[in-house]
C-alpha cells in the first residue's frame, strides 16, 4: 500500500511501494452473456510485397461492458469497459523469424485490473516504447487509528505490458480525485498528468528507469502551472506526446505546453515566444468557435469545433495536415472538404479521419506519408484526404494507428456521438475557400479558376499513369458524395488498368 499523503493547498506527498503481485486472482477467460463488441485489427499495406490487407478480429472479453477506449501496445492489446475492468488481451501480434508480424487472433485475455479510470503508456506511436502501462484506479484503503471504516482513494498503479505484472503503486489523499491521466517526457524524467474532477491539473515525475527496483522514495505533487497561473480554467479533456501537452477547456478553449524548441517551431512556426526556461507556460490557441476533441501528433495536430469543422496545424513535410500542399501552418488552418467527424487521429507524419457518408456507410480517410502501409492503398502517400482501401465497420467509432498497425474500435452507444452544431448562415457566406466545402456556391468564380488550377496541375505532369494518380488526389480534394468519390476513383482505376496493365488501386505496388 502506498502511504497516505498530507493535502495542502498546492502542494500533496505521495509514497511509492513496490508490492510483487500479479493480475488479480480468478481473471482467467471466463464464461458469461456479454456485448458482442470487438476491436478490429487491420493489417498494414507492406513494401515487400505479398501480403494482403484483411480484417482480423481480437477476443472480445464477454464480461464486458462496452468499451470505453483501448491502447495497443508492444505485445498485446489493453481494454477499457464502462464499469472500470481493464482487460488484457494476450498475444494479439506475435513477430516471426523473418521479423515480420504475424496477425492472428488473440488466444486468450485476462482481467488486469478492476476499479480503473483511466490508463496511459508511453505516448509515442512505435509501441517499442511501450513497456509500461500506467492505471488510474480506486482502491478500498484500510482505516487508520483514530477512523472508523475504510476510505476510497485513488492511486497509479504501474504494470510491465509484456506480463501484466504490478510493478509500482502510488496512493493518493482520500480528498483528492481524478479522472484522466496521461505521459509527457522522457523515460528518466517521466511527468504524469493528472486531471481532478474539478478541471485542475496536476503533476509528478518518476524515472521509469528504476521503476523495477525494489525500493520506496517520495515524490512531489504538484498543481501544473495552467492550473495555478489560470485558476479560472476548468480543463476537461488532455492530450499529449513525448514533447507537448494539450488542454480543452469545458468553454471549448484551446492551451498548448510544448517542452522543445524543435516540436514549438513546428508547430508554430518561430521560436518567438518559446522560452526555454518557462516550457510549462500554456499558449492559448486563437480559434472561431468551441473545440469538442482534438488530436495530437509529434509536430502537428487536429482540431474539431462544434460546427463539425476540422481545423489543422503544425509541420506539413508530408502533406499531413491535408491542405492539398506541403508548406507548414503556424495557426489552425482549416480543412474545407471534410466535415462532421466521427474521429480523428494525428500520428508521426500521418492523419486519419474516421467519417460516415449520408447513407450512414462509414470510410476512413487519410492524408501524409503513405509508406509502410499507413495509407492502405496509397504507398506514395498523399497531401489531401484520400479514401483509404479499408474495410470499415458500420459501427467503428474511434480508430488508433502504430507503427505496426490500424485499429478501430466497433461499438455502439447512443449516449456517446459528437452533437455538431449548424453553421450560421452569416458565417457559411464568409467561408473564404474558393470552390471547395460549404463556399463553392458563394463563389462560382473561384470554383471556375480552382478547376483551371486542378487542369494545370494535371497537365503539369509527365506520363498518364501520373495524370491518373493526379486526377485520384483531386477527386479527394473536392467537395463530392462519398457514393460520387467511390464512383471517380473506381473508373480512373479501370481506365489505368486498361491502358497499361497496371492491376487493381489495393494491390497496385510502389514503382
């Protein structure tokens, strides 16, 4: 058990055991009525060759209820329900001989842990690095003298993801409560961040290099300075990678912490403003409207306000941001021809968009470096949102991407959907994106001279086969039905495989 610590007003204690204990007894695979929900694993496309895209489904716990969100990690594949049970999904990805991964289902699942709230693992998208797995669970402490009955409290525990092994455990005052955790930092100098139910923000820092070793140290909390220098602010959702953090605010207000001067000048595009000694320092992002969710990658990221619209920012080297160029964006730029999604995702140099069609058939869009089947069917990658050949479920609802693969969680709850707003008319006429979205029928001028742009960059280049790929990129960009996309891209694909043999979109390999 850790010790209790002493609450003041900025400032708590919290004490570190070592306990060498496993998942709970009687988690075993167990029989039972349960949701027919699974997490969905899809295979990337590979640059060697001869692997095919399939869908492949995991055990689906039966004692679940729902899913909540999952994290994939180096080995396995950890669960989230609604009622606080963390499942652990033994040998989802097994790696052969030839160093290759291997996509078969899931053999078999424990129960981690009960009572969590939230968990965490390295964030960064090689899950290699992926070696711990941080929980946030309630925990039943026994009474103290001079009290009658145990109290409630929360705590960290930390467990080895490759064997579900408890390896660290951090108890905090019964007075204190939180609801989501997430990592920022390096191995040796690892923050975790804690969110309190009252919107506060705050921080500790462990060495995950020693987290093995059997011996117990205090380390300090402490409110973060967005909490303390804006005592106002009630933040309600975070996100974060390796170098930057991300708050939402229960007023749709947008505050950024970036810790290197590399990932600020990505994101921003100078170094103006960064001060080295102040990295906790939050910058209020200027925005139109209310953010609802977000999505942080390395050195860009993605914005949904409550219109629906998607607004991006940050490093544009491979066409990420899916502005249609490669030139970098200091402020939320946004993305005209995409609207309402369901999630988004921002990884390395990559963006993916979980979307659903006016027939309520759901696509996964994506835009960036395609290499190593991150955009299944586009291996040269793209610099706008093109429809990736995927499956998707009619019921996916959140999607995560890794360095080995794509994953969608399939489920379905009617409490849980983004409730977008209409846009008022007034600010629908002062769209300013010629021929693009919801301003094309404002500016016929400007659809007529984007079109004049589209055939110059069609004519702009040198053999057919790179006029059709051309022509695929610029049916993306345009505001169609998706029934109207599927239809151009399925006829410029006949018409390539009829002019030079070149087989199908899915399999057609990088030249």
């Amino acid at each position: 058990m850790g010790e209790k610590a002493v609450p003041s007003p900025s400032r708590r204690r919290v004490k570190r055991s070592c306990p060498s204990c496993g998942p709970e007894p009687g988690g075993e695979e167990k029989k039972g009525r349960g949701n027919p929900i699974s997490v969905q694993l899809f295979p990337p496309e590979l640059a060697f060759g001869g692997r095919r895209r399939c869908l492949s489904k995991s055990v689906a716990p039966l004692l679940a209820h729902g899913y909540r969100r999952f994290l994939p990690t180096k080995d396995h594949v950890f669960i989230l329900d609604y009622t606080g049970t963390l499942f652990f999904l033994k040998n989802a990805l097994v790696s052969s001989t030839l160093g290759q991964i291997q996509w078969k289902r899931a053999c078999r699942y424990v129960v981690l842990c009960r009572g969590a709230k939230d968990f965490a693992s390295d964030p960064r998208c090689d899950t290699v690095y992926r070696k711990y797995l941080y929980v946030l669970a309630t925990r039943e402490q026994p009474a103290v003298v001079g009290t009658t009955g145990s109290r409630a409290c929360d705590c960290v525990e930390v467990y080895l993801q490759s064997s579900g092994q408890r390896v660290f455990k951090m108890t905090f005052h019964h007075s204190m409560s939180f609801k989501q955790i997430v990592l920022v930092g390096q191995e040796n100098q690892r923050a975790l961040l804690l969110l309190t139910e009252e919107g506060k923000i705050y921080s500790l820092v462990v060495n995950e290099t020693q987290l093995d070793q059997p011996r117990s140290y205090t380390v300090q909390l402490a409110l973060r300075k967005v909490s303390r220098c804006l005592p106002h602010l009630r933040v309600t959702r975070m996100a974060s990678n390796q170098s930057s953090t991300l708050y939402i605010t229960d007023q749709g207000g947008v505050y950024f912490e970036v810790h290197t001067p590399g990932v600020y000048r990505d994101l921003f595009g100078t170094l103006q403003a960064f001060d080295p000694l102040d990295q906790q320092m939050p910058l209020a992002l200027s925005l139109p409207a209310k953010i609802l969710f977000c999505a942080l990658g390395y050195n860009h990221l993605g914005l949904v306000d409550e219109f629906g619209r998607i607004f991006m920012q940050g490093n544009n080297r491979y066409g990420q941001l899916g502005t249609g160029d490669k030139m970098d964006r200091g402020e939320p730029t946004q993305v005209h021809y995409l609207q309402r999604p369901i999630s988004l995702w921002c990884g390395l140099n990559h963006s993916l968009v979980l979307s659903q069609g006016s027939d309520f058939s759901k696509e996964l869009l994506g835009c960036g470096c395609g290499a190593g089947g991150r955009l299944p069917g586009w291996p040269k990658g793209s610099a706008s949102f093109v429809k990736l050949h995927v499956k998707v479920p009619l019921c996916a609802c959140s999607l995560c991407s890794t360095r080995e693969c794509l994953y969608m969680l399939s489920s379905h709850d009617i409490e849980h959907h983004p409730t977008y707003r209409d846009l008022p008319a007034s600010r629908v006429v002062g769209t300013p994106e010629p021929g693009l979205g919801a301003g094309a029928p404002q500016d016929p001028g400007g659809a007529a001279r984007a079109c004049e742009e589209y055939l110059s960059q069609i004519h702009s280049c040198p053999t057919l086969q790179d006029r059709m790929e051309k022509m695929k990129e610029i049916v993306g960009w345009m505001p169609l039905m998706a029934a109207q996309k599927d239809f151009f891209w399925e006829a410029l694909d006949m018409l390539q495989r009829a002019a030079g043999g070149v087989g199908p979109g899915p399999s057609t390999p990088e030249s």
